[in-house]
C-alpha cells in the first residue's frame, strides 16, 4: 500500500491515520528480507527497534500529540554512523572489535526526534576511501538497476537502499564525492551540504577537512524535508559553523526564472564520456545555462586526493603498523601511500585548495548556480578495473571521482540529481550553489524534476 511513496506522503498518510508507522515498517522490512540478500545494502538490520519506534510514533498520534514531520518515515545509515548498542564499523574488520556505540549519532537523534523510524546500518568501501562499495569484508553492494553493477561508493549501500525502496531516505557521507556517486549511479537525488552546515558528532572520520554528512531521497522535496531536520549546530564537531537554520522547504516550490546559470566546461567536459555530457546538457537547457569556465579545476581534484592521502593515513598510523593484514589491500595501499606524503607536498595542496576557492568566488559573482555532471559514466561493472576517458585507460576506483573532487575540495552544497536515462542505466548532474545556498541549489532541483528533465527512474 506504501511502497514508493515518499518521505512526505508517508509522513502526512501517518499523521493523518491513513495507515500505521507500524504497517508502514512491517512493509519496509519484508522487503528488505527479500531483496537485501542481493543487494546487499544493508549490514544491519534492526527489525525490533524498527518496530518499537514505530509504534512509539503511533502511540503519540493515538494520543494527540505531533510526532514531526517525518512520522513514520523510514531510514536507513551507512555504517559509519553510532547506532546504540552496535560497534560502529565503518565498512572495516578492525572497528568491528569497537565497544557498541553508547547513543545514536546526532543526525540520526534529529531524526529520530522527527517522527522517523530507523532499519539499520548499510554498507560502504572501507573507512570510505572508495567510490564502488565492493567491500572486502562485507560484500559487494549491487545496483538496484543491474546487479551486475556496483552501486558507487562510499555511501553504495544507502544509496543503493533507497533506489530499491528498501527505506524512504537514508543518510551519508561524502568526502570527495560519497553521496554524488552513487546517487548517480542508482538515479536518485543526493545533498551534499556547505563544509561545516550538518555536524558530523558521532560518525567515524575519514578526512577532517572535507568530510559532509548528508541525505538521500527519490524526490527533491523530500530531500528538502530530512535536510531541514538534520539542520542546526553542534559543539561536537569543531568544523560545526553556529549559522541559523535556513528551512529549504518554503523555497523549492518557486520559479527559478531569472537566476544566472553556468555549465562548467574545461575539465568538467573534457573528463566526462558521452552520456554524462549528454545528460548536463539536458539540464543546462532546461535551465538556459551558458557555458563558464572555473580555472584550476584539475589541480583542485589533485589538491583532494592529496590532503585525502595524508589525513585518511594520520588517522590509521596504528592500525598499519600492528595490523595491516587486517585491510582491505587496496585501502591499505592507498592509506600507506598517503602515510608516506612529505609535508611540503600537503602545505601545498592546502595553498591550491584557498586559491580553488578564491576562483570559485569570483565566479559566483556572476552566477548563481553551476552545473556539472556528477560521474564520467553511468554505473560501471562489478570488478571492472579500467575506464576509458579522453582516450586513455583510467583505474575506475579513483576516476569516478574526477568532477566531484574539485568541489568537495572548497566544501560547496551540492544536489546531485538523477537525469532521465540516456543509455543503459541513470546518471547524475550536479546542481552547485554558493556557500550556504543549499535551499537555492533544492530550488532547482525540484524545478527540473517537475519539468520532468530530472527525477528518479
């Protein structure tokens, strides 16, 4: 009776006893139990908190009292997220060995606050430094559109779980593109918000300087509505800016008319096959974009991979030293690599990324929003090794990162939307805001997805 409603149509059936949050959790975890044995999205499946929360949510409509806006919603978390009374993960072997979590991480309480019902912990690469999910411990996370496919990465399970239906939305990281990827590769709308707009208290770090934590939805709406839940400081997270909530859901029903729009090109053409550039220019029309250089792109992937490298390493020296045979080996290489990183070479990459961020200033001087696509190509195959981009052989696992790294980089919002498919399988664009414009980029996100140019498939 529920599947494939949204967030905001669940919530309101809930609130207005249409149906049960109970009913609504029952249906969501039968149909975990019978897709997730492929799929495998989820890691963890909490069926009895499910159900407890549930009820928790009924009770108080029974008793008159406002659950919040998102009453019975289902959610889904990457693994690593706290989640009382589990070890939080984080996609590894060694962090399995972690004393439980002694309470949920904070977005996951402002959720839970909000009425919605958590069914677990998903999968994800290794300590997030992936962008496929073929995770070593834990499986591979297959795409919902072809299981011959990998869902993306880091956050491939969450993304993976909400393209299939198998929870409302489901929250993420991104680092260097964690949530564009793989909302690209399973076609369905992803935020990564302003560096510092979600606190990140209770989530296993990667990379201090460019982590964001952020949601996945079938619908810009309602990404809107779990983006302005999650909103507001927090002391724990240093990086946490103490800004007043903005709501996005007043904005995204507006007109975009009138805003200045730029299609990035240079590198943001240039390392995209056919169909990922078939796909922003769809968007770009819709919107009336013109063509717009932002200068220094490609050293500003560089300058993410490196502070990427040396961070990620700082934070698992000794793990390496004691107990590197208990890493993925291509995690492992990739964290001994960055160990070994001279500190000249970091300083610089840091000198790169204020200089990036200083040239993408000047141009949102002159346009309000920028559009790029999210991934080089749609989803690419389980255990492919290569990528053919610009006549040359690329490895997958770093190139499917090649446009969102630049904007991690300098910590811009971004809303990653599913275009309809010009090929085989979806593929995303990226709508880029200014800092701290999150509810302008959801404007045009909902927008294009009520022109029909951009919606899930």
């Amino acid at each position: 009776m529920t599947e494939c409603l949204g967030a905001a149509a669940v919530a309101a059936g809930v609130r207005a006893r249409a149906f049960s949050a109970e009913s609504v959790t029952q249906a969501a975890l039968a149909r975990i139990g019978a897709r997730n044995p492929a799929l495998n999205a989820y890691t963890d499946v909490l069926a009895d908190r499910a159900l407890a929360e549930a009820r928790a949510v009924d009770r108080a409509i029974a008793d008159g009292a406002d659950p919040g806006p998102l009453a019975g919603v289902t959610v889904g978390v990457k693994n690593l997220f706290d989640i009382a009374g589990l070890p939080t993960r984080a996609g590894s072997r060694i962090n399995r060995e972690r004393a439980p979590a002694a309470q949920d991480a904070v977005l996951i309480r402002r959720l839970a606050a909000a009425g919605a019902v958590l069914l677990g912990a998903q999968n994800m690469d290794e300590y997030a430094y992936g962008f496929t999910t073929e995770n070593a411990h834990d499986g591979i996370t297959r795409n919902p559109h072809d299981e011959a496919r990998v869902a993306g990465g880091s956050s491939g399970g969450s993304a993976a779980a909400v393209a299939a239906d198998l929870c409302h939305v489901a929250l993420g990281s991104d680092t260097n593109g964690s949530i564009r990827v793989p909302a690209s590769f399973c076609g369905i709308f992803g935020l990564k918000p302003t560096y510092g707009r979600l606190p990140r208290t209770g989530s296993f770090p990667f990379v201090f300087d460019l982590d964001h934590l952020g949601p996945f939805a079938r619908s810009a709406a309602d990404l809107a509505l779990v983006y302005d839940v999650l909103q507001g400081a927090d002391a724990g997270d240093a990086a946490c800016a103490d800004r007043p909530v903005e709501p996005a859901m007043p904005s995204i029903g507006l007109d975009p008319a009138g805003l200045r729009v730029g299609l990035l090109d240079g590198w943001f053409r240039d390392v995209a096959q056919d169909e990922a550039r078939a796909a922003v220019d769809a968007v770009a029309q819709a919107l009336g974009a013109v063509p717009v250089t932002l200068p220094g792109a490609e050293q500003a992937r560089a300058a993410a991979f490196l502070i990427t490298a040396a961070q990620g390493a700082n934070l698992h020296v000794a793990s390496l030293r004691g107990r590197a045979g208990d890493f993925d080996p291509a995690t492992r290489d990739r964290l001994l690599a960055g160990a070994l990183l001279p500190a000249n070479v970091v300083l610089q990459a840091q000198r790169v990324r204020r200089w990036f961020a200083e040239q993408a200033a000047e141009l949102f001087a002159r346009f309000d929003i920028l559009l790029a696509p999210s991934t080089p190509c749609s989803a690419t195959l389980i255990g492919q090794q290569t990528l053919r981009i610009g006549g040359a052989d690329l490895p997958v696992r770093p190139s499917l990162g090649l446009l969102t790294q630049p904007l991690s980089c300098i910590g811009l919002p971004v809303v990653a939307v599913p275009v309809r498919r010009f090929g085989v399988m979806p593929i995303g664009v990226q709508i880029v805001a200014p800092p701290w414009q999150e509810a302008r980029a959801l404007q045009v996100a909902a927008w294009l997805e009520k022109l029909g140019v951009v919606g899930v498939v």
